[in-house]
C-alpha cells in the first residue's frame, strides 16, 4: 500500500508539472510554419505565374515598345539618348505601377483573415500575433521583390542593352533596383497597417492611394514633403543607376523612407497584438 501510496503522489506531481499554466506567448511562436504558409501563397500555387506574367506586360513590356515598336513606327521621333530615355521609363514605371501594385496586393493580407475569421482560427493555434502580422510584411516583401522588381529589371535591363547598343552598368542599375524596392516596402508596410486599423477595404485604398498621388499634387505647395516621404524615388532610384551624386534631399528621403517602414511594421505589430477576435 505504501509503494502504491508514493506511485499516486509521482504520478499527480508529475501531471501537476504538465498541466501548468503557460505564462505569456513566444513572441515570435509559430514564425516558420506562418511564413511557410505565406509563401506558398506566393510560389506554392499557380500565383507566381500569373505575376510573373502581369509584371513583365506591366514593365518590360511598355519599356519593349517604347523602345523598338515606337522607333520602328516613326524613325524620325526617336529621341537621340536612347539609354536615358529607357532607363527613365523603366524606373518610372517600376515605382509607380509597383506601388499601385503593392498596396492592391496587400489590401487583403488582414482585412480578409479578420472578415473570414481565419485570424481568429490562426491564433487559436500556437501562433503569436507578431509572427502573423511580420511573416506577412516578409512574404509579400519577397514576393514584390522577386515579381515586380527582379525579374521585370532583368528583361529591361536586357531590353536597354539591345535597343541602345549600350550596357548600363549593373551595379548602380541593381542599386537603382533597391531604391524601387525599398518604396514598395514602404506601401506595403503602410498598407498592412492601415488592416490592422480598418475592417473595410475603402478607406485603406482610400489613404493608400491618396498618400501616393495627392502627394505627388501636395509636394508642388510643401517641397518640404520630399524630405519625409517616398514622393520621388523613382528620379532617385534613376540618379542611383546612372551612378551620379545624391543631394540631401534625396538622401532624407531614402533614409526616412526606410525609418517610416520600420515604424509601419511595429504600429501594425502592436495594433494587432490589442485586436480582440
């Protein structure tokens, strides 16, 4: 009876340990397996096809006829400096139909899970609320990086050297890159965001869009704005790439861009951490 006795005690002491309360979550619990999840949105299925494809007609594809179909159509309205003409356009095109594109990308990744109660499902399971919202910032970084950026970049590189007859150096042309991505992450953290603050889609599209073209409108009454926000790095980004010298301004706003999507990413963070679902 005795030996029975102590067996009784170990063994309640032992399922006393394992039943103890978990105070507080991993901050960043479930990570791996939620940016699996995400990328799989983004390679896993046939989505990265139909990016691909968007993408190069979006980009590669207006820097293609621009700089063969319109020649060939009217020689004589060929401008003289065709490589400064192709790259202009394509950094252009990079920024602004980018940013378009990123804010339309995102404008799901929280208002939906919220809407369908899949967050909810999601943070029933050993998931933290930071790792849902950072893995989606990372993943759809990645996926803009890869399908608006890099692989549009490679064709119109290769299409600026064949036109031309001229290599851009690559290096700063990869720079150049950066700077493109680097205001896409931009909007893409600010969009993200601005889920975590709205149920609905209006009023995200609404600030998302209105930052980017009103503030195209606004810079003209306060120059100052181009100190602050990401208003002209499409001309950076083409200043980068033909490898001249950054003014201050253009500077500010590179580096400032760079702190505001940090500063995104957190608010959205905390935000999502105080969301009840």
């Amino acid at each position: 009876m005795a030996t029975r006795s102590i067996s009784d005690r170990e063994d309640f002491l032992a399922a006393r340990q394992a039943l103890q309360p978990v105070r507080g979550e991993s901050r960043l619990g479930g990570f791996g397996n939620m940016l699996a999840k995400e990328l799989g949105e983004w390679f896993g299925t046939r989505r990265w096809l139909w990016q691909s494809l968007i993408w190069l007609i979006i980009i590669s594809g207006m820097l293609g006829f621009v700089l063969f179909a319109a020649p060939a159509i009217d020689p004589s309205g060929a401008p003289d400096d065709m490589l400064s003409v192709g790259m202009s356009l394509y950094f252009s095109m990079a920024m602004i139909a980018g940013a378009i594109g990123a804010v339309i990308l995102a404008q799901d990744e929280v208002i939906r899970e919220k809407q369908s109660g899949t967050a909810a499902w999601i943070l029933s399971k050993p998931v933290s609320r930071a790792a849902f919202i950072l893995t989606k910032v990372l993943a759809n970084i990645i996926g803009v990086a890869v399908f608006i950026v890099a692989l549009p970049g490679v064709v119109s590189f290769v299409e600026i050297t064949l036109a031309t007859g001229s290599q851009p150096a690559w290096l700063p042309f990869l720079a150049g890159m950066g700077v493109i991505l680097l205001g896409l992450v931009f909007y893409l953290s600010l969009t993200i965001l601005l889920g975590t603050l709205y149920e609905q889609r209006g009023p995200l599209l609404g600030i998302g869009f209105g930052l980017m073209f009103g503030g195209m409108i606004l810079v003209n009454f306060v120059p100052q704005l181009n100190y602050i926000l990401p208003l002209a790095l499409d001309k950076i980004s083409l200043v980068v790439a033909m490898g001249q010298t950054l003014d201050a301004m253009m500077i500010s706003q590179v580096v400032s861009t760079a702190v505001l999507s940090v500063v995104f990413t957190a608010l959205a963070v905390l935000r999502f951490r105080r969301q009840e679902f």
